[in-house]
C-alpha cells in the first residue's frame, strides 16, 4: 500500500507535533524540578531565617532586661553621688567653722 503525498504529510505533521509536545513536556518537566528544588532551597533558607530571628528576639529581651539593671544601677550611684556631695558640703562647712574658731583664739 502506497501513501498519497497528503497522508505522507499528514504522518509527518503528526509525528513532528508528537516530537514537540514530548520534548516540551519533557522541558516542563525539568523546569518543575528545578522550581522544587528551589522551593526546596527557600523553605530551608526561611527556616534559618526563623531560627536566627528567634534567637535575636531572645537576646534582644535579655538586653531589656540588662538595661534595667543597669538603670537601676546607675540611678543607685547617682543618689550615693549626691548623698557624698552632701557630706562633703557639710564636712566643707565644719572645716571652715573650725578655722575661723582657730583663727579667733
């Protein structure tokens, strides 16, 4: 059995189509693998992300904390400051009282 030219044609428009859609299919194919992989990739890089967030958040409460000791700290020696400034005013004031009783005797 002979083939006509236009089945000929036919046959070979088919196939060239089959040819296509494979090779299309099969270049669809590696570009889902290669967007899982990257999905892949993302979801690990994000998982880092999250840990390292986490471990800030946690350093960064710590440092709240630090900083209100150290407020309290600093406003402690503040007052001891003032209380020594105080005394020494006062002890300022009984060395001139002495002086000038050393002075009138």
């Amino acid at each position: 059995m002979k083939l006509n030219r236009f089945q000929f044609s036919s046959a070979f428009w088919a196939c060239f189509f089959l040819l296509l859609l494979t090779a299309g299919c099969n270049s669809l194919k590696s570009e889902n693998e290669k967007l899982k992989e990257e999905i892949t990739n993302a979801n690990a890089e994000n998982d880092k992300l999250r840990s390292e967030l986490n471990a800030l958040k946690t350093d960064n409460s710590k440092m709240h904390v630090r900083v209100a000791q150290l407020h309290r700290e600093i406003a402690a020696l503040y007052n001891d400051i003032q209380n020594m400034q105080k005394d020494l005013e006062l002890f300022k004031a009984q060395l001139r009282e002495g002086d000038k009783k050393n002075r009138k005797t």
